[in-house]
C-alpha cells in the first residue's frame, strides 16, 4: 500500500496520476504528438523511491524523483522527471497554484 502523503489524484501538464489507499494506481500520459499511455493497475510494490504496477509481463515502474512534500497548501512530487501537484478533493487544481 502506498504511504499516505502520495494517497491522492495527481496532474501535470499531459500527466495525470491517481494512487488509492487501497493499492490501485491509474496513470495516464498524453505526448505532445497527441498519443497517449496509460496504467490502471493495483501496484505490485511501493517504496518511497519506486513504485510499480502490474502484473508480470504487463507491468510499468515508475521512479520518484522527489517524495511528497507539502510547498504552503501545494502539494508536490516529481515522478519520472514531472513535477506533478496534487489535486483538491474536488479534482481542481489548489488555488494556490492557479
């Protein structure tokens, strides 16, 4: 299961990340070519640096460049070289970012 602070639903620009309390985990990523990959999965193994999804052949890992980390009322963490920040439990983006 994942560690609290990463609990939640997570956006960047073309990046989207949803990690439950529960273990499931949905990813999605548009390129700038418009194609897009996505992941929903429960994870198969979460540490504070790396977490993937999966099942054997059909997995993805992602690695965590920075952990959580609360910046004023924004959360923060970089995966896989994106900042991402997490959203209101609304879906919206804090107010203090916009």
């Amino acid at each position: 299961m994942p560690a609290p602070e990463f609990v939640g639903d997570w956006s960047a620009p073309g990046v989207n990340l949803s990690l439950s309390a529960d273990g499931q985990i949905a990813w999605r990523k548009v390129d700038e070519d418009g194609s897009s990959h996505s992941v929903i999965a429960p994870l198969s193994s979460f540490s504070k640096k790396k977490f993937s999804a999966g099942f054997w052949l059909f997995s993805s890992s992602f690695h965590v460049d920075k952990p959580p980390v609360r910046d004023g009322a924004v959360w923060r963490m970089t995966v896989d070289g994106v900042e991402l920040i997490r959203l209101d439990d609304d879906g919206a983006v804090p107010k203090d970012e916009v």
